[in-house]
C-alpha cells in the first residue's frame, strides 16, 4: 500500500470525528427548528471533545501516577506517560455542555411559550410583525 493510504487508514478515527462535526454544523446551519439545531450542536460538542481526548490517548502510555523514589532516581521517561491534561479539560467541556443545553432548552421553552412555535422562520414572522 502507499504510505498516505496506509496514514489515512492509520487515522481512521480523526475522519469519524470530522464528519460528526460537519455533521452537526450541517444541522445547527441549515435546520429551522430549534431543537434540531441544539442537536447539531450537541453532536458538534461531541465530536470535538472524541478530538482532544484521541489526541491524549499513547499507545503502550502509563497512567501519570508515579512512584516517588523511581522519579528520584530518575528511571520514570516522561514519554512513556500519558498527559492527563486533555482528559480533565474535557471533563470540564462535558459539564459545560450539559450546562449550555440545559440552558438552550429552558429558553427553547420560554420561546415556544412566547411564539408558539420553535420553527425559526415562524419566530422571526411573528417578531416583524410583532405578534406575541
């Protein structure tokens, strides 16, 4: 096989990733309801948050908790150990998401209340026109 065929196989999951996300910016772009543009989102949010914890993945990487005499002696290789970094930063990134769509529903909610439709082009008439 060629090289960037076998790269391109190789990295398989980075290409999952870009299509969810294109995925979800299809659905926040082009959809009218409102719902279905936070589910765009959603699936958006995933995929990048699949993203940087692939990036955090090592093959063979230990866990970064190390033995204090073995980090003295100088026998711990940095390279061997996986960056916990991008793991918590998403964990952090989960909580946020779940926070923005708590959010983005409770204000769907008082929209429909308001408009009586969550369809976009609904919302926008009704505005012009001003009609509750």
């Amino acid at each position: 096989m060629d090289g960037w065929l076998v790269d391109l196989v190789a990295k398989y999951n980075y290409w999952i990733y870009v299509v969810l996300m294109m995925i979800g910016f299809y659905a926040m772009i082009r959809k009218n309801n409102l719902v279905k543009k936070l589910i765009g989102m959603n699936i958006f949010q995933t995929a990048i948050i699949l993203f940087f914890i692939s990036t955090g993945a090592k093959k063979g990487g230990r866990i970064p908790i190390v033995d204090y005499e073995q980090a003295l002696a100088g026998a711990v290789q940095a390279a061997d150990i996986v960056n916990p970094l991008p793991h918590v930063l998403m964990l952090t990134a989960i909580v946020v998401s779940v926070s923005v769509t708590g959010v983005a529903l409770a204000t769907m909610l008082k929209i429909y209340k308001e408009y009586g439709s969550i369809d976009e082009d609904q919302i926008l008439e009704r505005v012009k026109n001003h009609e509750p």
